[in-house]
C-alpha cells in the first residue's frame, strides 16, 4: 500500500493508460480521415501509390 | 401478381419451418454452455445443411415435386413436435441496429420478389439456379455436362431446388432474407460466448448486415453467406466442446461447409486442429482422437456429394485440381479446356496480390480498397478501427484467443488461396465481433469526444454500407413493385428474351439446341442440349465447334435449334439450309425447327 502512494510510481502507472487513450482516439480519427480521403473524396492517389510501390 | 408473392413467402415459411424440424434431430450434440441464442441459431442452420443433404440423396433415386413435399412434411412435422425447444427465445432488443438489421432484411426480402435476369455473367443465371430448374424438370439430381459448377458441391442449390418446387422462381431469390439472417444470428452468438452481451450482440449483426462485401455473397444466387453460417456455427460449436458427442456435431457443421463449397476442403482441417487443440491442459492423444472424431464426421457428412461425382464424373472433385487431373480422365472437358477454366479461376482469384506486403496491406485494402476485386464496397472502417482494440481488451478470454487464430487461419488460407471477398465472410463475422469489443472497451475508457469519435465510425461503417446496398437494389426494388418495369427489365437484360419467349410459349418445341456457349439455358423451361458449356465443357469429344455439331445432330434428338450472334460466334446454320426450318426471326437471333428425313 506504501509504495502504491509514491507519487514517482503512480506516475508512472497513469502514463501507459494516457498513451493507450491517445493511441486509440488518434487511431479511429485516421481510420475516419482515411475513410473520406479514399472512398468519399474518391482519390486514386492512395491507389496510385499502392500500385507503384507493387502491393497491388 | 399477388399469387406468385404469397406462394414464394408460403414456400419460404415452409421451408424455414421443416429445415427447424430437422434441426431438432441433432441438438442433443450441442455442448451444454451454448447460450439460447447459439443453439437455436445452430439449430435452423444445421437444419438447413440437414435438410439439403437429405433432398440431396433423396434425389439422387428421385426428385420431383411430390418427393419434394414428402422430406420437408417429414421436417415440419418434426418442428412441430420437438417446438418446445424454441420456446423462451427472449432477446433483448437494441433498437438502433435492430432497425437497421430489420431494414436490410426487408429490403432483401422486397428486392428478391423482383423475377430474375441477367446474362452469363451473373452466377444465379449461370449456375446456382439452373440446377435446380433442371433437376425438377429431369425428376432427378443428375451432374449437367454442359454446367460444371452445377457439379460443385451442391448443398444449397437442393434446398433453392425445394424452394423453387414449392413456390416459383422467385422462393429462391426470396430465401436470402432469412438466410442471411441465420448468419446474422450466429455471428451475434458467437459474440454473445466472446463476452458481449445482448444489446452490443446486435450491432456485430448490424456492422455484418451492412457489409457490401457480405451483403453481395448473401443474395440472387449467391451461396457464400450461408458457407459462411455453417462455418462460424461450426467453430462456435467446436471452440465450446468438451465430450465426443460435441465433436461430432462440430464435424458435422465441417461436413455442411464441404458440402455447400470446395474451399471448405482447405479451411476445415485447419478449423478442426485449432479447435481440437487445447493447449497444455489436453494431452495430445485426446486431441488427435477428438480431431479425428470431428474430421470423420465431417467427411460422412459431405460424403454423398462427392461419392456423386466420384461414381459419375469420375474424380470426387469436379473439376479436379490441375495436379490431380493430369492423372484422370476429366469428362466433359478436353485438355485446351480445362486449362482455360483453371486460368479463369486463377484470374478470379488474383484479388489484392501475393507477397508479404500485400498479406500485411490486407487491414488497409480490405477496408477501403475491395471493391477492387468484386469486394463490392468492403467491411466498413469499424472492423479496422476497433478491431485490435477488442482483441487486446478480450485477451484474457481463451475462446476470444482462439477466435482470433481461426480468423487468422481463414484469411491466410483465403489470401494464399481464391482471393475472392465472398469467400472470406466467416472472417468477416469474426472481425466484426472484434469490433464491437474493442468498440465498447474504447467507450468505456474514453472521454468525450473519444466516444463521439467512436460512434462516428460505427456510424459511416453502417450509413455507408446501407447507402450502397440500397442503391445497388433500387432496380430490384422497382422491378418488384412494378411489373411493368419488370417486363421492361426482362426484355432489356435477358440475352435473347423473344427467342426464349417463343421457345416457351410454343408447345411445338420439345428439346432445343443451344450452339453458342453463351447462351443462359437457365430461361428455357424446355429441355435443351448445349454442346458448349459456358466454362469451356465439351459434351462430344469430335466435337470442337459448333459447325461439327450440325452433322451429328439427329443424334440429339432436338426439335428445334437457337442460333444467335454473340461476341463469341456469329449464325453458324447455313442459310436455306433443307434440315432445317426458320420459324422465327429477330436481330440477331433465329430459330429453326429441325426437320427429319
């Protein structure tokens, strides 16, 4: 319980979980940008690029 | 109008009913852990495997319409009976994507009262129901020489043959409302067993019924959403069994997957290991015999279908493998012709590329790139964007785990194999199960405008797929609310449609000649002979053309021929020709009666 409240430890604890928040809001934002870039906008260029670099 | 609607829904709701019937007949395989849901689902979807495995060889000695009736009385009788295992199916209903499930349920339901068109290039005509129109009409399920697929495994295509029996063309194309919605269900299960519960279960058959990529293997024809039922229940049912009996029931699902597709033979071995495979806690004898248990089942239960073709065809699966068949003599086929079908398949199932960084590229591609290859509009970004969230946040959970290997195993065999998006619906159910649990776990730890983001993706994943299901369906929409429009659409997109007119309505006609291989012999309802299969078949081997057809065709008994210009030939009987007798004339097509000496 004692070394719970150091504050060096917690934190450290709380940085893991904010990371994690921030990894999965920015991740579902690109995920949401992505969509309107390539499927609303219609650009090729994702394509494109794909295409050139041989993944498709 | 109204008779031909009541009679395909009445078929429909008979049909459903007798495949229950014969679901009741294995439920005591089910584990015991399985929730209401799951083995309710797996009931009506093993039913239907059951029922189409019995019209099959039931078939096989007969098959009209009075042998029809009698196996589904004997299936609704059954539910009848047994219908006290369906009571106390209480859902609790979430309404948002209930009302989204129900409107694509319903907008499959309307769309498939709309008569059927389409040319060669369209899978229904081609194939899925030109078996069972000729099945009915011969009284017995007999390969097609001039239709291979009609040979593949053929599980479904029986069942639309019942369907089709019972109530018109339209019941089949009516039978993707429901089952679609067996699939709907059993996806929904599987994530009730991954730790959801009963509200967010209905937005994994939300996200899954908005999937364009699904929805397109779900309908006119298509067999690939309920492949894909009989694969995600017989994982359910594998990842819960303990005792032999379970086993048995799970290698019967394999046994239904085998029988319904030929990618089956691939993806089943690999669904029994990892099923039978329980880590540290089962010594290895236990799961080699429970593996054994659950392939012999599945083996006994595809039997028939390729013991069918192995006795008449020669070679169980037809067309056989390219190594395999230089070994066999292919019937109906020549060498030339088997190497264009297989060139065929190889260019279907090109799809997103080979190589690693094609298979890593999959995540990106799948979701906004499918329908680069008939992908018909992808999965939606909610599977990408919550997907690895829900596998990190059910981790713990052995069954998520071992959830997550299978999809795994399926869409590595999927890319190494056809990389066809239909094929790959089973992951499809799964990934949409990880979505809904990474969903819920991002709700719950977010803030905000964490949650807003979240409910936007969900909600352009749903908006965006219904929106391009809907307008896909417009036509089928209007086509089954306006008969007018209908005709229209029939004489616009059926190639030849006054020449198969005539050949119906005239009772002169008894058995015709097709020589163009393009020609859809699925809209004549007279018995016909193709010498020319769509898929490069060959009926008669010194016969390579159709010219070498004319001398030969007193052997063939017909009494009139179709000849057409099509892209791939022009007229081909010679004009004033004394064998035969033009009787009817349009562009581009004519129709002689052929006359005897």
């Amino acid at each position: 319980m004692l070394t719970q409240d150091k504050p060096e430890h917690s934190i450290n604890s709380r940085l893991p979980k904010k990371f994690f928040l921030v990894l999965v809001e920015s991740w579902v934002f690109t995920t949401i940008v992505a969509f309107f870039v390539v499927r609303v906008l219609g650009s090729n260029l994702v394509s494109h690029w794909l295409n050139r670099i041989g993944a498709r | 109008m109204w008779l031909t609607i009541i009679k395909a829904i009445g078929a429909n709701l008979f049909v459903a009913m007798a495949a229950l019937g014969f679901g009741t007949w294995f439920a005591p395989l089910f584990p015991h852990s399985l929730s209401r849901l799951a083995r309710i689902a797996c009931t009506a979807i093993g039913g239907f495997g059951l029922l189409g495995l019995t019209l099959f060889v039931v078939g096989q000695i007969s098959f009209h319409r009075w042998t029809v009736w009698l196996v589904l009385l004997v299936g609704a009788v059954s539910a009848i009976f047994e219908r006290k295992q369906f009571r106390g199916l209480l859902v609790t209903i979430s309404k948002v994507p209930a009302i989204v499930v129900g409107c694509v349920l319903l907008l499959t339901a309307i769309a498939g009262l709309a008569p059927p068109i389409g040319d060669w290039n369209t899978d229904g005509i081609s194939y899925h129901y030109v078996g069972p129109k000729v099945w009915l009409r011969d009284g017995i399920i007999r390969p097609i020489p001039d239709n291979a697929p009609a040979s593949y495994p053929s599980l479904v295509e029986v069942v639309f043959a019942a369907l089709r029996a019972t109530g018109g063309e339209q019941a089949p194309i009516l039978s993707a409302s429901w089952t679609l919605g067996l699939l709907l269900a059993i996806a929904a299960a599987v994530g009730l067993r991954a730790g959801l519960d009963e509200r967010s279960c209905w937005w994994v058959a939300a996200l899954l019924a908005t999937m364009g990529a699904l929805y397109e293997g779900s309908h006119s024809g298509f067999i690939d959403a309920v492949y894909a039922a009989f694969l995600l229940g017989a994982i359910h049912l594998g990842l819960n069994a303990t005792e032999k009996k379970h086993f048995v029931g799970f290698g019967f699902f394999c046994g239904l997957a085998m029988a319904t597709k030929y990618p089956a033979l691939v993806t089943v071995p690999s669904i029994v290991l990892c099923c039978s495979w329980r880590g540290k806690e089962t010594r290895p004898w236990t799961a080699m015999s429970t593996a054994a248990i659950a392939l012999a089942a599945a083996f006994v239960t595809a039997g028939p279908i390729y013991l069918r073709n192995w006795l008449l065809l020669g070679t169980p699966i037809y067309p056989p493998p390219p190594a395999a068949a230089a070994y066999l003599h292919v019937k109906y086929f020549t060498t030339e012709g088997l190497t264009s079908f297989y060139q065929y398949a190889v260019w279907r199932g090109n799809g997103l590329g080979r190589g690693p960084l094609a298979f890593l590229l999959l995540p990106y591609n799948l979701t906004y790139h499918t329908a680069n290859f008939h992908g018909a509009g992808g999965i939606g970004i909610a599977p990408l964007a919550f997907g690895w969230i829900g596998l990190a946040a059910a981790w713990r959970d052995r069954f998520v785990r071992m959830l997550a290997l299978i999809g795994l195993v399926l869409v590595s065999i999927w890319f190494a194999t056809m990389q066809e998006s239909r094929y790959l619906i089973s992951f499809y159910g799964i990934i949409a199960v990880f979505a809904i649990l990474g969903w819920e776990a991002a709700r719950r730890a977010l803030g905000k405008r964490g949650k807003f983001l979240c409910g936007l993706a969900v909600a352009i994943s749903l908006a965006y797929g219904f929106t391009l299901m809907v307008k896909s369906r417009i036509p089928d929409l209007r086509a089954a609310c306006s008969p007018s429009y209908a005709h229209y659409r029939q004489e616009t997109e059926i190639p030849y449609w006054n020449s198969f007119n005539y050949i119906n309505g005239s009772p002169e006609v008894t058995r015709v000649l097709f020589l163009d291989r393009s020609i859809p012999a699925y809209y004549s309802d007279k018995d016909y002979v193709k010498p020319f299969g769509q898929w490069w078949e060959q009926l008669y081997v010194d016969a390579a053309t159709p010219r070498d057809i004319l001398p030969k065709i007193e052997g063939l008994h017909p009494s009139h021929v179709l000849d057409v210009i099509s892209a791939e030939s022009g007229f081909q009987i010679p004009a004033h020709s004394p064998q035969y007798r033009l009787v009817f004339e349009r562009p581009g097509q004519r129709i002689y009666q052929v006359i005897y000496r």
